[in-house]
C-alpha cells in the first residue's frame, strides 16, 4: 500500500484530494493539521484518514509527517495571516504592508514544505509532488499588476520548488481557477438589483470572456490523483471544471434556479475605480482584489502562460463537473435570503 500525505485536509482542496484517494483502496492517506482534535479533522478519523500534528513553520514536524510518503499534496495559505493580530502588529512594527507580510509568511511555510519533502529521511520512497500554485501575475502582467500578492508568492513557493535538484524531478503543480462557490465569500459575484429586482455579477469588464471556474471541493481531488498517478513529474495543469463567461454562468443560473437576471443579461459592468470602491476593507486589500480582475480582463486568468496544460492535454476532461450540475446541486438559500 503507497502512502499519501496531505496537507489543507480540512479545507477545500486538500478535503477533494482526500476523497478521491479515498475512493481505492491501494493508498494510504496521512493529513498534517496544527489540530488533530479539533471536529473537523476528526471527521477524517472517522473515514480511515491518519492524522498527524504538523505545522508550516516548522520544518521538523514536517518531516516527520512526510516520512514514508510516496506522494505529497502540499498547498499553501496566504490569507489566514493576515487576520492574526501579531502579523498585522509586526508588519506595522516593519513599516510594510499586511499584504507583503502575509506573502512573506506563505513563502516562507512554502520552502519549509520544499525543505521538508526534499530531505534524506522523506525522500528514499518520495515519488511525486503535487503544490497547488498560481501564476506569477508581476511576470505574466509585463510589471503592470504588482499587488495580487497571493498569485505571486506561490509562484515563488513553485519556482523555488521547481529549481531543488531533489524536488525538482518529482513535483509538478496545479493551478486552480475561481472557485464557483465565491459568491459565499464575495458579495459582489452575485448581488441583487435593490431597484429593479434580479440578480447580477458585478464586472470590470462585459463579461464576455470564458475564464476557468472549478468547483474545488468536488473537481481537485482527481485532477490531483491523474497527477501523481499519470502524468510525467513537471507539469504545470490549470485545474478547472469548465471554462465559461460569466454571461452564460449567469444564464445558467437563471434557468436553474428560475430567477430573473439584472443589468445587461446579469452583468452590472463598471469601471475600475467604482469597483475597487466597492470592495470590502482596507485600500491595499481592495487593490489586491482588483488586479486580479484587471489581470483577467487584460491578460487573461493564467496570462497565456505557454507552459500550462489544460485539461484535454491530459484526457481529464471527463473527471470534472460542468457548472450546471455545481448549480443544481449547490444550496442557493443563502443567496436567495439576502436582501443585499
């Protein structure tokens, strides 16, 4: 039996890749929590999942957790830093952006996960990596859009990854699109007409574009396991489930849901500056949030990087979840509810 360890089980692509190793019986799965007792890991217990403490800052109980792994899904996150009060109270102590800080630590814990996996103890039975990376939207942009400080510190967690002489044969690295469900964290993905009643997607752009959406939670795990199993180490995947204008997003969920669209056939188009204003918190979040949408708009999601596959390059078209079956499956009361 091989053995895999996962990093990120609780949320929701770290959760996916468990499920689908779950699903054969030749594989052992290890999942690395700070917190093996808390209920939502011990959901995983309950499953047949071995849960060991481990944490990202320390590159010792790393190690030990991937000791025996014959594959690693490892990923990274930017954003939970930045609502602890000591990193907000040390970036203001160093006189630099959260933003930055919270890159900082992402990397940091990325070459920590690098460090830990190319050690001697993990590396006699390692054969694949697989990090769940972003472009470098600084590069991909020509130096236009320098704040989308999470697309950039992964891609540096993978350059770095990519350039070790030991984990460099063996990693290779997917990265996600939007995630379908961000209307639950994003009031301005769909957001009704207060005036004239419907629902649209507030846009920088017409909503034309096709752009990559995957439901995470459902789609990760199997486009991570064709990874580790059947794809050549080095690959650079773009993990979608379909790619698809928020125009006809909008017009399936119209048809499925049976609700009204507002605007311009649901989308509500605005300009930069309005955009960004509208975005919640501070001026250099709402700038990070707003050049990836420019990014998107003017260079597109992986910024045509030549270096990515799709998922026909691999034959994984048929492992994925079109968007309509996401909107028929997915609970829609909580949209339905709001009044804003």
């Amino acid at each position: 039996m091989k053995l895999i360890v996962i990093t990120g089980i609780t949320g929701q692509q770290g959760g996916s890749v468990a499920d689908a190793f779950l699903a054969d019986k030749s594989w052992h799965i290890r999942a690395i929590t700070r917190n093996p007792s808390r209920p939502s890991a011990q959901e995983w217990t309950a499953r047949g999942v071995e849960l060991v403490r481990g944490d990202a800052d320390d590159v010792s109980s790393l190690t030990a957790a991937f000791t025996g792994a014959h594959a690693i899904f490892a990923m990274t996150d930017y954003w939970a830093p930045l609502s602890d009060p000591a990193v907000q109270a040390e970036a203001a102590q160093r006189d630099i952006s959260l933003n930055q800080r919270g890159a900082e630590i992402e990397v940091q814990r990325g070459k920590n996960i690098a460090l830990a996996a190319a050690s001697p103890a993990v590396r006699k039975t390692l054969e694949r990596l697989v990090y769940s990376s972003l472009g470098n939207y600084s590069e991909l942009s020509g130096g236009r859009y320098t704040q989308a400080w999470h697309c950039d510190s992964k891609a540096a967690v993978e350059k770095y990854m990519r350039e070790d002489p030991i984990l460099g044969p063996l990693a290779s690295f997917i990265h996600m699109g939007i995630y379908v469900d961000n209307w639950r964290r994003i009031p301005l993905d769909i957001q009704k007409d207060l005036v004239n009643g419907g629902y649209w997607h507030v846009a920088i752009d017409d909503g034309r574009k096709p752009v990559p959406v995957v439901w995470a939670r459902r789609d990760t795990g199997p486009l991570v396991r064709m990874l580790i199993e059947d794809v050549q180490p080095g690959a650079r995947l773009l993990g979608y489930s379909q790619m698809l204008s928020r125009r006809d997003m909008m017009a399936v969920i119209s048809r499925v849901l049976g609700i009204e669209l507002a605007g311009d056939q649901g989308i509500r188009q605005v300009s930069d500056g309005e955009y960004k204003a509208m975005i919640r918190g501070g001026d250099e979040h709402r700038e990070h949030v707003l050049q990836i949408w420019q990014m998107l708009r003017d260079f597109g999601y992986d910024g045509e990087d030549p270096d990515t596959i799709y998922l026909e390059d691999i034959g994984a078209e048929d492992l994925v979840t079109s968007f309509e079956e996401y909107v028929k499956c997915e609970d829609w009361s909580e949209l339905l509810a709001r009044r804003v």
